[in-house]
C-alpha cells in the first residue's frame, strides 16, 4: 500500500513539472514569437515591364520561392505535424481568396521578402528571409514585379500552429522559426547585381544552398529534421565526403539531371528540378567556382 502511495506522488510530481516546463517554454516563446518590429523599408522603384517580370520569374524560381509557396505561388502547407511539431503553410502570394496580393502595399512587399517582418508587424514563421535579404535592389525590385503579375489563385489553407517540440527546439536555436531575428534590419541594401561567371555570383547564389547544406556548405541533417529525411550532401571539396573528386561537368550534370558520377539520381528533396535544372550556364559555373573555392570540410560541420 505505501508503496502505491509513493508511487501515485512519484507521478504527480512528474506531471507537476513537465506542466510547469511547458509553461515555460510557452510564455518565453509566445514572447518571440509576438514581438513585433518597427521596421519601414526604403521604397523601391518597381517596373512593371515584360523584361522586368521575366527578370523577376527567373529570380523566383532560383530563389526557391514557389518550392514552399506552390505551383503559382497560390500557397500550400508546408510543416504539418501538428500538434507536437508545428502546422506552418506558405501563404498564397497571389491576389486570389486567401491570398496576400490584394492586401499588400509594396512596403509590405519589402518588409516580408527581406526582413521577414508580416503587415502585424510581427516575425513571419520560417519563412527564410534571411537568404533573401542579401537580395540586390534590382533583383528584389523584379521578384516583387512579378509576384505581382501573378494570376488570382484561391486557397483555403488551416492556421498554423506551433507545438511543443518546436518551441522547445526554438529555443534552443535549433529551428528557424523566426526569421526577423535572424535579419540585420538596418544593415545597408546590396547595390550591384553581380553577373557573369565569377566567385561573387556563385557566393550570391550560394545563400540558398545554405538552408539545408548549411551555413559552411558542408551538409549533414538538417537541425530540427526528421530521421527520414534525406541528408544534405557535402558541397565543400572535401576529397573523401565532398566534391573534391568532381568535375564541372559532374557537377552540371547533378544539377540539371540529377544525376551523380556514383551513379545515384538525387533525392527530390534536392531542388534539382525546381531550381538547379532552370539556373543558366553562368549561374552554375558560377556556383560551382565558389564551391570549389570553399575550404574543404568533413561532412556535417554545417
Ligand atoms: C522554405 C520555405 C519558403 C521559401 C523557400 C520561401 N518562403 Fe515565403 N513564406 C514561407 C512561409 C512558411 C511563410 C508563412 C509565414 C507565416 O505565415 O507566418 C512565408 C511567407 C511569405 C510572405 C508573407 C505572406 C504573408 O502571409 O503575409 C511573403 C511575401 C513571401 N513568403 C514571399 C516569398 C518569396 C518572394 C520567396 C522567394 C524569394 C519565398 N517567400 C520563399 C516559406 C517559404
Ligand atoms: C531543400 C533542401 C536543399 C536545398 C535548398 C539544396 N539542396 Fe542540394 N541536396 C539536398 C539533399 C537532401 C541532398 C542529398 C540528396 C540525396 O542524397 O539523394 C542534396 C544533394 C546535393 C548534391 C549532390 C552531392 C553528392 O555528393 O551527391 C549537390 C551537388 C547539391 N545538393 C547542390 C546543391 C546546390 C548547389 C544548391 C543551391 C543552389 C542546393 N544543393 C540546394 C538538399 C538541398
């Protein structure tokens, strides 16, 4: 009998704490995630010209934005492991039911794409922004053209939630849930748009590699994955898990036919179709100097 006694207190006290933990983490991430910033972009001088919008579709594609924004960027979710995990959805950019267009100034334009701040003022959620703010004014200024151009789409997308684990893994700095803490608001706007083929494009490009191949290219899981998910591979060239024995046309190859010199046909999680297969000849070799060009790293380091 006593033991079963201690047993039951053994127990409420568990439930005292992780309630009390939980609590916790909660109120200090409901902080983040409702603290709001006061950020009034610079205006932007946006043409609406075909070339313009061609530029603009281009950007987009490279950029990634219809990967979690869906075909025709009319929305789509885009986490949902709900409620432990999260329950996050890539809104719908077009001017159709359940869509931003309509609604958007082209500040608000600026202020999501490059600070990654919504109209409330608040921090949108995963949203990458910080990949984006390196944007050049120009490119920037052509994304938002043709987002603009883009025909009315209906959505009818659920709320997003965030549960438990990704609060906790928040915290933690484990899980970019929150962009606008990761942006410099005040930083200066890239200028130029570098072209051609040289280290500087490859590095502009670059950035949006870095969100799943990390940060110093050299892959690994990405934190807060699941175990299914496919591994990033190692960009650096690192002989023994990297790129180190490639050649550029390895390297055009896996980019435009997904195709490896091993011999394997690269996971689909790996934008090879939505991304690398519509960049141009310059773009590539581009990337691939700065890859070359990047210390070598075993892999995982991030
Ligand atoms: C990794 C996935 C991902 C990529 C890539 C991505 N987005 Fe997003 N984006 C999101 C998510 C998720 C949200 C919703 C955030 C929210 O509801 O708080 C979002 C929100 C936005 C918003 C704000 C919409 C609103 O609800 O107010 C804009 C504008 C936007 N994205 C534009 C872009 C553009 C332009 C690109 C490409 C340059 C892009 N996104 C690439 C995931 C992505
Ligand atoms: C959405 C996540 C994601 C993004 C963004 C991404 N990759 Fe990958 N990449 C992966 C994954 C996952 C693999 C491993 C695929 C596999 O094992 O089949 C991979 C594999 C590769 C490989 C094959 C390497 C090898 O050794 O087999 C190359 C090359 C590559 N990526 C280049 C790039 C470049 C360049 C960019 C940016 C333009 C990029 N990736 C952007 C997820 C991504």
């Amino acid at each position: 009998m006593r033991i079963v006694i201690w047993l039951v207190r053994l127990i409420l006290a568990v439930v005292v704490i992780v309630v009390v933990a939980l609590g916790v983490v909660y109120a200090l991430s409901a902080r983040r995630i409702n603290k709001t910033y006061d950020v009034q972009p610079a205006s932007l001088s946006i043409s609406t010209d075909e070339t313009s919008v061609a530029r603009g579709q281009h950007i987009a594609t490279v950029r990634g934005c219809m990967d979690c924004h869906g075909a025709g960027a009319g929305g789509a979710i885009f986490m949902d492991a709900a409620p432990v995990f999260a329950r996050i959805s890539a809104s719908n950019l077009t001017s159709g039911k359940g869509g931003i267009g309509s609604s958007y100034s082209d500040a608000d334009w600026v202020r999501s794409i490059r600070h990654g701040i919504g109209p409330d003022q608040k921090s949108l959620l995963f949203m990458p922004s910080a990949e984006f703010a390196i944007m050049s004014e120009q490119d920037l200024a052509d994304l938002i053209a043709y987002l603009k151009s883009l025909p009315a789409k209906d959505s009818d997308l659920p709320p997003n939630s965030v549960g438990p684990i990704a609060r906790i893994l928040t915290l933690a700095g484990q899980f970019p849930l929150l962009p606008a803490e990761e942006v410099d608001h005040k930083a200066a706007i890239p200028g130029g748009t570098p072209t051609g083929v040289s280290l500087e494009h490859g590095e502009y490009l670059a950035i949006t590699c870095t969100g799943c191949h990390g940060t110093g290219l050299s892959g690994g899981p990405i934190p807060g994955s699941f175990a299914s998910d496919p591994v990033p591979a190692n960009l650096t060239p690192d002989p023994a898990t990297g790129l180190g024995n490639w050649s550029e046309t390895d390297f055009y190859k896996a980019m435009r036919e997904g195709q490896t010199p091993e011999g394997k046909t690269l996971d689909p999680f790996m934008p090879w179709q939505s991304i690398t297969s519509k960049m141009t000849d310059e773009e590539l070799s581009s990337l691939w100097l700065y890859l070359q060009s990047l210390p070598a790293q075993p892999k995982g380091g991030r």
